[in-house]
C-alpha cells in the first residue's frame, strides 16, 4: 500500500473554509471510481498549510495514473485555480 500526502496553501483572498469544502466535495466521490484509490480524505490544517489531502492507493503506480486519470483532472478544474503552494510526499507501508 502507498500513503500519499500533499500540503496545500490557497491563494490570498480565498476563502478557506468553503474551498476545503469545495476541494473535498469534488474528491472524495472519486474512491471506487479511479483504479487503485482506496482512501482520501481532505482536511482544512489550523497550523502551517491551509490544507491536507491524504489518500492511500495499493501500488506505487496508481499515484501518477490517478493523476491522469480523466476524472481527477476533471474534477481539478474546479478548484485548482484556487491553489497556491503544493508540497507532497508518497511513500509505502
């Protein structure tokens, strides 16, 4: 199994609480839907980064296809112009 973990800030001037909503809303339902996504889970931070994604996938591979994956840039072009910083780090368990 990978543990995929990404950091977030949002641009200045956006609103946190309903972008994180807004993010969340539009991948979560994306488990059962893309190969090999087990797990996600996205959650506004009170310190540091304005938000944490943290999805499991069952093979290293799955993280770049799921990047890929028609459904996931679809569902990016909802909120990706809201984005700012993105640090992540994968690593398997």
């Amino acid at each position: 199994m990978v543990k995929h973990i990404v950091l977030y800030t949002l641009k200045e001037g956006v609103e946190k609480e309903s972008a994180v909503k807004l993010i969340e809303s539009v991948l979560v339902p994306l488990v059962g839907q893309i190969p090999g996504l087990l797990k996600m889970e996205v959650r506004r931070c009170f310190s540091g980064m304005d938000y944490a994604l943290y999805s499991e996938f069952e093979k290293a591979e799955d993280v770049p296809a799921y990047r890929a994956h028609p459904l996931h840039q679809e569902a990016k072009q909802h909120f990706h112009h809201l984005l700012d910083q993105r640090f992540s780090a994968d690593y398997e368990v």
